[in-house]
C-alpha cells in the first residue's frame, strides 16, 4: 500500500488514505472504508518535477500522491505508461529536442509566417484606421523631432511640382502628399506614413545636386505606399511588442516605438528591393531615370563614412537601408 492524501473536490479538507492496486482498478483505504475505483476511471497527471502526482476520480474527488518508487510500482499495476511529454521531460535528449524544434517553429512562424499574416492583413485595416495611426505618428514626430522646413516656397513648389508627376504616373497613389520638414538631429531623411504622406527633410534637399537625386528618393517612398510597407511593418512590429506586452506585462510601450520605426525606416530587404525597382520604373515613366536615386545613395553612403565616433549618422535614412552597394548596382543596370 501507498500513503496519499484525499480530496472530496467539494472542500479543501484532507484526509490520510492508503492505496492499492486490485484487479479491477484501484482500492482506496480510509477511515470510513474502502473505495473500489475501476482501473479506466482514473485519470493520472503528467509528473511536473518533483511536484505530487494526482489521480482524479470520476466524481471530482482526487488523490495526491508523492512521487517515488512506490507509486512508480502502482500505476505500473495499474498498466498506466505516461505521455510523451513525460518522457521528454525524463530523457535531456528528448528534452533538448524539443527546445531545438519550438525555436524552429518560433523562428519559422517570425520569418515567414508573421510576415505573411502582415501581408494579408495590411488591405484589411480601414482607411480610417491608418489615417488615425498615421496622423499619430506624425504629430508625435512633429513634436519631438521635427521642426518646420525653411526651404525657400519657391524650392518647396519645385520640388512638389516635380512629385505631382510622378504620382501622376500611378492611380494608386493618387491620394499620396508631401510634408517638408527640417531635422537636424536626424539629418538627411524621408519616409513615407501609411496613408500616403511622404515626409522630405530639409538635410536631404541640402545633399541633393538635383531635383532629379530628391525624386529618385520620393519615388522609392511612394513604393513604400503603394505595397503597404509601413503599414506591414507597422503590424508585424505590434504583433511581436503584443506578444511581449502580455508575457511582460509592458503595455505602454506597444504604441510608443510606432514613431521611432517610421522614423528609422527599418525595412526588410526585400521591401527595399522592391521599393527600388519600383521607384526606378516610376521615374522612367516620367522621362527620368534611376540615377538620380542611384546617385543619392552613393553620397549617402560618404556621409555615412564620415558619422563621428559616438555620434548620430548624418544618413539615418541610409543606414537603416541594407545592401547598398547592391541597391546601387542594380539601380544602375536599370539606367
């Protein structure tokens, strides 16, 4: 017999019992007689540590029993064989298997398939609902980073004529704008919010030998617009601070790091890829070409060359853009 501790399930009060196994099943001794369970009636816990084991009866009322030889040798007679969790749990092989395919299956569902939820729930927010996000950010922006542009009206309205045109060459960009603003702290800079407002800073004006280089970089933004980019970044980024907000309990910060990631601009290669491709075809519909993109990059990149040690890059927008060299050669093979 094995000493266990009993429960009626309608009280916490416990009482001493003994247990044995019989033909049929199970005999629980107690001070009030014994009680003959049917072997099929008996539900067993998984072993957790060290912790007591319990074996659940069909009317609510349970055992918990320590674990140790003697109970290994009743539910053996009970002809009970522990899940597979059990086993992994008694063998580190097993166990350290099972580590190596959860880490799979996270790093499988972050790569491939949050990206693809991202891409597929992205035509699905209401345009409200992104005019509301984005109108959010920007005023965040504008209030810790930005401040208002001082390019003369008469550049402003050159520039903007010239990105009127090329918006012009796409009805799915009809309803894209564009902001300048100036940021010093930043330096040369544009991003675009998931409503289609382009944001051009003052610094990447500066940069620029051409209106030609400032196109090449509106229209590789409007690219951004036009397949969602932000917007799915913007989702698969509240996903992952979600999923951290619930385990860690950190809820303030799932909307305070929406500014800092437009912002940064920190998009996938392959949006970046894409957004090149596009902006170069763009700029080709309106007579002009990738160059001036092409060209922008390369002085990014000296800038970026000559950030002081321990100081901000004066081309955040650059280095937030991976494989440049590459973005550059294959902007120039589509000259």
């Amino acid at each position: 017999m094995i000493e266990a501790a009993y429960f009626d399930g309608k009280s916490s009060r416990r009482h001493a019992v003994r247990l044995r196994a019989s033909p049929q099943g199970l005999d629980l001794v107690g001070e009030d007689g014994t009680r003959h369970i049917v072997r099929a009636d008996i539900r067993v816990s998984e072993p957790i540590g060290g912790a007591p084991r319990t074996l659940t009866f069909p009317d609510g009322s349970y055992c918990e029993v320590s674990q140790g030889a003697e109970l290994t040798a009743l539910l053996g007679a009970l002809a009970h064989s522990d899940g597979a969790v059990a086993r992994w749990q008694q063998s580190w092989r097993l166990a350290a298997a099972g580590v190596a395919v959860m880490l799979a299956l996270l790093g499988a569902g972050y790569r491939w398939g949050l990206p693809w939820f991202a891409e597929r729930s992205a035509p699905l927010v209401p345009p409200s609902v992104v005019a509301a996000m984005s109108q959010q950010v920007m005023e965040a922006l504008d209030e810790r980073m930005l401040v208002q542009s001082q390019l003369l009206e008469e550049r402003q309205q050159a520039i903007a004529a010239g990105f009127r045109r090329i918006v012009a060459g796409d009805p799915a960009l009809a309803g894209s704008r564009l902001l300048f603003r100036s940021a010093p702290r930043v330096g040369p800079n544009a991003f675009a919010l998931p409503d289609g407002r382009i944001v051009l800073f003052d610094e990447l004006v500066a940069l620029a030998d051409s209106d030609e280089e400032v196109l090449g970089v509106l229209a590789h933004e409007l690219a951004h617009v036009k397949f969602r980019h932000g917007l799915r970044q913007l989702i698969q980024s509240s996903v992952v601070a979600g999923v951290a907000a619930t385990y860690f309990g950190d809820v303030s910060s799932l909307l305070s790091g929406l500014a800092a990631l437009v912002l940064e601009s920190k998009y996938s290669r392959n949006f970046e890829l894409e957004a090149d491709a596009f902006g170069a075809n763009l700029m080709r519909r309106n007579g002009q070409s990738a160059e001036g993109l092409a060209a922008m990059l390369e002085k990014m990149a000296r800038a970026h060359e000559k950030k002081s040690p321990g100081g901000q890059s004066s081309a955040d927008w650059l280095s937030s853009h991976p494989d440049t060299a590459e973005r550059i050669a294959r902007l120039r093979a589509l000259h």
